[in-house]
C-alpha cells in the first residue's frame, strides 16, 4: 500500500510511541488490506479503554495512512499536550456551545481533503458490562452521507485487557504480556441511504449499519456470538445529540 504524506508530528508520536508498544505487547493485526489507499474515509471503531486509541494508531501508522481523530476541545488548552494535538491535526470537539458544528464541518473538510477521519460512534467508553458497542451517536453517519466516503468498520480488543474501561492506572495490567487486535472491515454499505433526507431515523438507521458492522468484526476478535440487544444510553445520546451532532439547520439540510 503506497504511502502518504504522514507529517512531522505523527512521526514523532511514532518515534516515542512504537517502541514500547511493540515491546509491551504483541499483536494480532487483520483487514489492513480494507483501509484504502487512496482518497478520503472515516473509519468507525469501538472503544472500550482509554488505551485503544494507541491500538488502533498502531495498526493504521503501518498502513500508510494516519487518521484524525477527534477529542475534547479542553485537552487543546493543556500545555504540551494542547500543541502536540494542533500537531496531530486532531479535530476539537466543543460540547454544548455554539461551536459545536465546527467538528462535523472540519470532518468534512478533511475528508475533502482525502485525509481519514476517526470516529468513536459511541462518543465514551463503552458501559455495556460485558464491553459489546452500545447505541451510538449518529456524527459519523452524518459526515457519511453528506461526503459519501467510505466508513471502514474496526474492532478491537485487547487494551481492555490491560486497562478496562473506566479503570485508573492502579487496575494496568501489562503482565503477562497482552495481545492487541485489531480488524478492519471492508466498507459498510450504505448506499440505501444516499440521497435521503437526513432525519433522525435515517441518521438512526445509517448508525446502525454502521455498528452492526462493528460489532460483527468484534464478535469475529473475541470468538463469541453477536448479543442479541445493544446497551443503551440515555435518551439525549441515544438520540445522537452529541457534539459532532450538533449541527446548524442549514448543514443538516445539506447532508444529502
């Protein structure tokens, strides 16, 4: 897979990231042949530890084409780690402010770009007590619709093992050593829903496919049967009123 333009920063969080991820954990890569190699996506993954992001970094780091993920606009006021995440490109989420639009905007502006955008559906980690994707927010299918890029479904498991969700660092388990997988799916299909209005039951629906995408690479990781409910949130969030859902009337009238 040829590779792209990676940047200064990125290859700096290699330089201090790789080396004791490589040494601390083993891997079970699968799918890398899914991500594409060139233009813009989303990728769409589970989360269920704060250490997954890494996982999943790794996994795509090798694959030539870095994601931008999004995060909580308050980390880009924090000293060194604010700039390294400017470095990083990362995208600024702001809760429950009139700047809420401005994520799903820049999404969409990076996968104009041909740039990959990140997405964790769910917004948190996972509170299903048995670590299944819950319900989520409907950012990611909003952003799908309106640019049609592919969505590349990954699941991963293994970080949860070393941090379970919610856990501090006093629960970190890093012996025995422990294996990080992660699978990328082909693209999920969403084509029914092209040139819909996008309410919140075609939003709804589109996120659906989406995570039963997920879920089914999840089921594939951990050798288990697809539950048959998906854990809820509450009403606001199920409803996908989340800060990249946030948008202005006039954006939502353009995703189609």
């Amino acid at each position: 897979m040829p590779r792209h333009r990676i940047g200064f920063w990125y290859r700096l969080a290699a330089v201090f990231a790789k080396p004791p991820l490589v040494i601390l954990f083993k891997r079970d890569w699968r799918g890398m042949e899914n991500i594409p190699a060139h233009g813009g996506f989303i990728t769409a993954i589970n989360h269920n530890s704060y250490l997954d992001p890494l996982a999943y970094a790794h996994f795509q780091y090798n694959t030539g084409r870095v994601p931008r993920f999004l995060a909580k606009s308050s980390l880009f006021k924090v000293p060194v780690i604010g700039r390294f995440f400017h470095g990083l490109q990362l995208i600024p989420v702001y809760r429950e402010s009139t700047d809420a639009a401005n994520a799903f905007r820049a999404a969409v502006g990076a996968i104009e770009k041909g740039e990959c955008v990140a997405f964790y559906p769910e917004g948190t980690l996972t509170r299903d007590p048995d670590q299944w994707p819950m319900r989520a927010k409907t950012g990611a299918a909003r952003v799908a619709l309106l640019t049609k890029a592919p969505v590349i479904p990954v699941a991963q498991w293994g970080a949860n093992d070393v941090l379970p969700p919610y856990a501090g660092v006093k629960k970190l388990r890093l012996f025995p050593r422990k294996t990080f997988k992660v699978v990328a799916g082909p693209p999920v299909d969403l084509s029914a829903f092209y040139g819909q209005e996008p309410t919140v039951e075609v939003l709804r629906a589109a996120t659906e496919t989406i995570m039963a995408a997920v879920t089914e690479l999840l089921a594939e990781l951990r050798e288990e049967p697809v539950p048959a409910e998906r854990h809820g949130q509450s009403k606001n969030a199920a409803e996908g009123l989340g800060s990249v859902d946030r948008t202005d009337r006039k954006t939502e009238g353009n995703a189609t």
